[in-house]
C-alpha cells in the first residue's frame, strides 16, 4: 500500500476566501447581511458567529457572491458549514483527481467527474462548490428527508444545479454505500463530512466548547460594538446548527469512517477514489490501518489549514494506478 502525505499551510490557492471576509461585496450579494455585521474597537467588520442566524445569512451571502447562486437556505437548526473550509475539501481533491488521473493525459482532455456525497445534509454546499467550480455532476445522499428536502429546494432554486445535482434517500442508517450506489454507477470520487460526535450529550458539550472559544476571541480583540441587528439574538444550541445524523453517531467520527472503510471494499470497483474529511487527528491511524488490511492499494492523507484550524482529509482507492488509468480514460 502506499501512502501519500501532503500539507498544506493557509487554503488552497483557487479557494475563493482568501484572508478577510469583503463585507462590502456580500452585503451588495444580500443585503440582509448588513443587518447582521457589528464592529469591534479595532474597526473590524465581521458578525456574530455565535448567533445561528447572522452565520446562515454570511453562508447566503458567501453562495451568492462568489457562487453565483440566486438562491440558498436552510431550515432552523440544521448544520450551516463554515464555507471556506469545506471548498478546501473540494479544491484540494480535484488538485488531486487531476495529479493522480490527468497529468499524462493531453493538455485539452477534460475530465468528467461524478462524485458522491455522503452525507449531503440539508446545506447541499460539497455538490454546490464542485458543481459550480469544476462542473462536476454529483450523488447526494442522507438518511434524514428533511435534509434531502432542503438540499432539493435549493438544488431547484438554482439552475445552475438542475441538471448537476441527483439526489438519494439512504434507507438504511447502519449503511453507508450499500442502498446509494447503483448497479452501472461510476464514481470519480466520494465525500464526506462524518458525524463527529458519539452522543447528543457529547455533541451538547462541544458546542458549550466552542461558544466559550468564541467568547475568548471576542475578548481577546476587544467586546463588539452593536450593529444594526440587536446582538441578543443568541442561541443556546449549535451556533452551526445540525441534527442528530449530522452531529452524532454511535462511535463517533472513528466509528463512522471505519464502517465506511469497510463497506468501501464492496465498491472497489465503482468508485475510483473514495474520501473523507477527518476532524480528529488520532482518527487517522486507526483509519489507514484498516485500508491496509483491507487491501487498499494507495492512500492520500492530505492536511489542511485555515488560520489556526487544522483538519485533513483522507482518500483511498483500491485500484492499481493502470486501472485507474484505464477507468478515468472512459470518462473523458
């Protein structure tokens, strides 16, 4: 098996959020914004990461300007990502795609690309970067319907996705791949953003976590001004949002991706690179572990970074690099 290890210092060079958010262009995008931006001392502009709503305003504004969406929501209480990082995700995959299965090709080959998400949650945003940024076409799928009902309004919203996005319902939790992928399907590449936590109690404290770091940020810079928008407006649940499927699993993150590992075997040869994003560090030795015995035959663990955050993202294929080759030369 071999094993490739890359790192990565700030994001990807065709990630469109490099350093501060221009508040002025994605207040032009959705003016609601403006409703939501506060100042601090120093004169920074931002929002208010701990109020849900300011958070899902920025990611509409974010999806129109710089996506060219017309339009984006999500239902109270469902998870809304931090943008920026996830476009990593898919910026850094494709830059792989296109090492692992298009260097040798002509310089006009083009690859056709149809990725899988596992996990497409109701904000639908890995399809809606790769649709709209390298005009992949994509599987989504998600145990919740709620989610999938969200992810299709905003799929039929915008006709840029139409024809871009499908969408699946996984009937079964315990299952991953098995009851999505199809008999004839083909996949590039799949993604995934697993369940972090192990328990609804677990998932509790971490947002008490993160709310008391947004407190010490805020702090550390200087207590923000009122903006246009009251600031009370704060919730006592996930900033971020997210459901029970979204947050938790039992295991957790380790437990998740270990079932996938496993369940991607059966699949070996429908999909050429399979991934996901990995939160925990000590996650990815358990992780690589299993692909070695079961027989993976090159494994990409690539690191990410944005400011002080740090995640990575593992991809792994049990082709030979021939059959990929070979495989990927039908899709051009």
């Amino acid at each position: 098996m071999v094993v490739d290890r890359r790192k990565a210092s700030g994001l990807h060079a065709n990630n469109k959020h490099q350093g501060r958010y221009d508040f002025k262009r994605l207040i032009e995008a959705e003016p609601n914004l403006a409703e939501h931006v506060v100042k601090n001392p120093h004169g920074d502009i931002s929002i208010e990461f701990s109020n849900p709503e300011s958070v899902k305003v920025l990611n509409r504004a974010l999806l129109k300007a710089y996506y060219g969406l017309s339009h984006w929501d999500i239902p109270d209480g469902y998870l809304c990502p931090p943008i920026p990082g996830r476009a990593d995700y898919i910026h850094r995959l494709n830059e792989w795609l296109q090492h692992d299965l298009m260097k040798d090709r002509p310089a006009k080959a083009r690859l056709k690309v149809t990725a899988l998400d596992i996990g497409v949650g109701a904000n639908c945003i890995y399809p809606i970067v790769g649709a709209t940024q390298y005009h992949w076409n994509w599987v989504g799928s998600d145990v919740d319907e709620g989610s999938l009902a969200s992810a299709a309004n905003n799929v039929e919203q915008n006709t840029k996705l139409t024809r871009k996005i499908e969408l699946r319902h996984q009937t079964q939790s315990e299952h991953i791949f098995e009851g999505v992928i199809q008999h004839g399907d083909v996949f590039v590449a799949t993604t995934c953003n697993p369940p972090f936590h192990k328990s609804t109690e677990d998932a509790q404290k971490g947002t008490e976590r993160k709310n008391a770091n947004l407190t010490k940020n805020r702090q550390q810079r200087g207590a923000p001004l009122q903006g246009k928008k009251q600031l009370e407006k704060k919730s006592d649940g996930l900033n971020f949002g997210g459901q029970n499927a979204e947050l938790w699993c039992p295991g957790g993150e380790e437990a998740f991706v270990l079932n996938m590992a496993n369940e991607s075997k059966q699949f070996a040869h429908q999909v050429i690179w399979f991934s996901t994003l990995l939160s925990k560090k000590d996650n990815i030795r358990p992780l690589q572990k299993r692909l070695e015995k079961l027989g993976a035959t090159h494994v990409l663990i690539q690191e990410m970074a944005q400011g002080q955050k740090k995640s990575r993202f593992v991809a792994w294929s049990f082709m030979t690099h021939e059959q990929r080759l070979v495989l990927s030369g039908h899709l051009l």
